[in-house]
C-alpha cells in the first residue's frame, strides 16, 4: 500500500498527457504512471532511471541464479555426473 501512495504523485491521466505531452516530456524528471480508466497503462520515466533500473536487475538476476546454482550443487538428493560418464551413457 505505501508503494501505491507514493505512487500517487506520478498518476497522470492519458487526456491531461496528451494535451502536455511536450512539457512532461522536456519537465521528466521521476517516472510517471499514465492513467487509461483509472488503470495503469503506461509508465514514462527519465533515461538514466531506466538504465539504472536495467543494470540493478541485471545484477539482481546475477545473483538469484547464482543462489539457485548453489541450491543445486548442495542438494544431497541431486546426483552430478562426470563429464566422461554422461557422455559414456549416451554411447551405450
């Protein structure tokens, strides 16, 4: 819920966006949620938020599969196979 009160400052319905579109666009400092039917439709942010954004979930995504390779290898009831027995299986 707090998420959504902060939100609040951003909403922008799509008429008000259309009428100034030229002065959000030159004034786009934070994100901005447009509004279609009182429904989030589109969101409009700066640049250089959305890269930062890009790169914290690159580096995220990173980390989560790093955690679950982890998980993997740790598993006690997971059975790795050596390079030369899964490809001597797949002969036989």
């Amino acid at each position: 819920m707090m998420m959504l009160s902060k939100m609040e400052n951003y909403l922008i319905s799509v008429t008000e966006f259309r009428n100034k579109l030229s002065s959000i666009i030159s004034s786009l400092t934070t994100p901005k949620i447009i509004m279609k039917n009182d429904k989030p439709t589109i969101v409009i942010m700066p640049f250089e938020i959305y890269k930062k954004m890009e790169e914290t979930l690159e580096e995220q995504n990173d980390y989560i599969l790093a955690q679950i390779a982890d998980g993997r290898v740790n598993d006690p009831e997971v059975e790795y196979l050596s390079h030369d027995t899964f490809w001597s299986d797949l002969e036989d």
